[in-house]
C-alpha cells in the first residue's frame, strides 16, 4: 500500500488505514524506531503489562493460593505414575 507524506503544522506524518491499525492492534500509545532505512511502529503497551499490580494486590488480598488443596498423602498418581 502506498501513502504520501504530509503536512501536520510543523511536522510531517502518514495516514494509516484503519484497517492496517486493526490489522497490527494498533489502538493506543504507539513506538517509533529507526531499523536501518525503515520507520517501524509498534504498539507501547506489552502484553503483560500490570500484572505486577494485579500480582501484589492478589497477594495483599490473600487470593494468591493455589486452587487445588494440598493433601496430606498423595495420590495413586503420585506414587506409581509421576517421575522426577
């Protein structure tokens, strides 16, 4: 696809199709880098970013402990089928 570079008052940029914004998940804050001759844009949110907080108030709300209780002896399973 080919696009013109334009004026933006002082500064020059480049529409992008919505769908090439939907396309890359290009819906927020963005990054812009420099790779030799290329200009790359990529999205500035991480895919994991927060659950540090999510993380620390789980464990402040005391809802970080394991789903399955733990037993006072283990299973068959764990006797004859699980190996180290």
């Amino acid at each position: 696809m080919k696009t013109k570079i334009i004026q933006i008052g002082n500064s020059r940029g480049i529409r992008i199709p919505k769908s090439l914004l939907r396309q890359c998940h290009l819906d927020g804050p963005v990054e812009v880098e420099v790779q030799g001759n290329q200009l790359v844009v990529r999205s500035a949110l991480r895919p994991r970013s927060g659950w540090d907080g999510a993380f620390r108030t789980m464990h402040q709300t005391g809802d970080d402990r394991l789903v399955d209780r733990e037993r006072s002896s283990p299973s068959r399973w764990d006797r004859e089928e699980w190996h180290w």
